[in-house]
C-alpha cells in the first residue's frame, strides 16, 4: 500500500488523522478525570473477620481522638490528654492523632506537643485532603 503525504508549503508533512485523535484522547482523559472518582472508605461499613489463630496482642495503631469539644478519647475511651500521651509514649507501634474538623486547634496542638514531648519519635496527625 503506497501512502502519499502531502507536504505543506513550510516543507512539514501533513498528517490529517493525528490532531482530531490527539483532540479525542484528551477529551476521554477529562471525562474520566472529572467521572472516575475514587469512593470515600468511611461511607462504607465493613465488619470485618476474626482469626481464633491471630495473636491477641497484635493490635492496631494506638489512636488518639479529639472531639470537637476538646475531649480527648484513647483508642474510643475518653481520657485525660496527660494520660493518652503517657499511654502514646509506652507504645512501641504508630500512634495515630485524630482531630475533629470542628475542634480547636489549641486543643489539639496541645495533645501533639504532650506526645512529643513524651515520644521523640512523634505520631501522625490524620488529615482528610480536599472537600
């Protein structure tokens, strides 16, 4: 199959098919940009199961929760900030701050600075990203 193209009058060859096909791919690339979204976890309740041949003691990362009051709870069971941080520096494992949107940021930045004062190595503050 012999294929002509035609030259323009620069001297460039004229490919008529690649610009409504590079236009087509990128109007495909935002269209599932902006329709593909990724489900939010916490809108889905998941029970998950139990092992009877998992180690009791493996737990998760100890979680430290602010209200939006200011009430500081330690893995659900509300506590005073002095002790959670106690309780943070005594774990070897990640320690998690969880922050209410709606608490004061002087409460929370006051249970952050107990814990690294107790826990060189910190905790992460849990952040939700847009919206």
């Amino acid at each position: 199959m012999n294929v002509r193209r035609r030259r323009t009058s620069d001297g460039a060859f004229n490919e008529d098919g690649v610009i409504p096909l590079i236009n087509v791919v990128f109007l495909l690339l935002i269209f599932f940009m902006l329709a593909g979204r990724i489900a939010d976890a916490e809108k889905i309740t998941v029970e998950p199961p139990t092992s009877t041949a998992a180690p009791e003691d493996h737990a998760g990362p100890t979680t430290i929760a602010i209200a939006a009051d200011g009430q500081v709870f330690l893995d659900g069971v509300p506590v005073a900030a002095a002790e959670a941080a106690r309780a943070a520096a005594g774990d070897d494992g990640d320690v998690l701050i969880r922050a209410d949107g709606n608490a004061p940021a002087t409460r929370t930045l006051e249970v952050a600075a107990l814990v690294r004062e107790l826990r060189p190595e910190g905790a992460r503050l849990v952040v939700r990203i847009g919206r």
